[in-house]
C-alpha cells in the first residue's frame, strides 16, 4: 500500500531585499509550469496556534515572465519574454524559456504579484506541473511544493 505525504514548503519574498543568493536556491524550479492558487490560513477551532490551510485556484490570471536584471527592480522598461494565462484550475506553463534567473509576475485582481525564481530545467525530474503551486498568500506571492513519499 502506498502511502501519501504532502509536505508543503512556503517561501517568502519580500521585494529586491530578498534577492540573494540563498533565496534564489530555494526558488529554483525544473519547470516553468505551475498551478496558481489563493491560500489562507484558517485557525482550527480549540486547538490554539493551529491552522489549516484553504486554497482555491485562480483562473484568467495573466502571467508574465521577466528576466532578471540586477540592475534594476523587477521588469522596468522590459518585455516579458513570455506570457500566459492560468486555465480552470488555476494550471499555467511558459513555453520555450531559456535556463536563467527570472520574474513571474502574477496579475491578479488588478494587482501585480512578483516572485524571483532561476529556472534550471532538469529532465531526469519526475516533477509535475501540477506539484508546483505558486500561491498568493498574506498578499505575496510564494512557492509551495507538493512532494510525494512513498
């Protein structure tokens, strides 16, 4: 019988303060596709500093990809070098995308949300698209990896 763990890992950005080295290991993806969810904690009732997680996908959401530019902020003056828009259940994937150090900004609701990944493609990876959950938690955005135990 298999059994199944989910172990959700939640990285935080906050502006160009955290763009450093260590968070961009955290950040670094194998593939540029994801699911884009809302996701807020719900306090468990009689159980005190206990939360649970609710999330919910956000559709018709564009997404954009910009490359990285240490000299300045998060795309200034640039064009995304790719664009898509997150399906149903809140699935999206860019297309053809060098390996490098990039910006996904999610558009959402009017407002613009940015997080700094490096994309190193790696085809051993069993990695699937639907593991990677970029979501928009207490107003950022964040990573969030479902990883599967045996």
């Amino acid at each position: 019988m298999k059994w199944l763990s989910v172990l959700m890992f939640s990285l935080v950005l906050n502006g160009a303060a955290s763009r450093t080295v260590d968070i961009r290991k955290w950040n670094t993806v194998e593939i540029l596709c994801g699911k884009l969810i809302r996701s807020e904690e719900i306090p468990i009732k009689g159980a005190p500093n206990s939360f649970s997680d609710k999330s919910k996908p956000i559709k018709n959401s564009i997404l954009r990809l910009y490359l990285q530019n240490e000299e300045t902020e998060c795309c200034e003056g640039q064009q995304p070098v790719a664009e898509t828009v997150s399906g149903r259940e809140g699935s999206f994937e860019f297309k053809k995308a060098a390996p490098g150090a990039y910006w996904i900004v999610a558009r959402v609701e009017g407002k613009d949300y940015k997080l700094a990944i490096t994309y190193t493609p790696d085809n051993k990876s069993d990695t699937k698209c639907s593991d990677i959950l970029y979501a928009l938690k207490k107003g950022q955005l964040q990573i969030e990896r479902l990883v599967t135990v045996d």
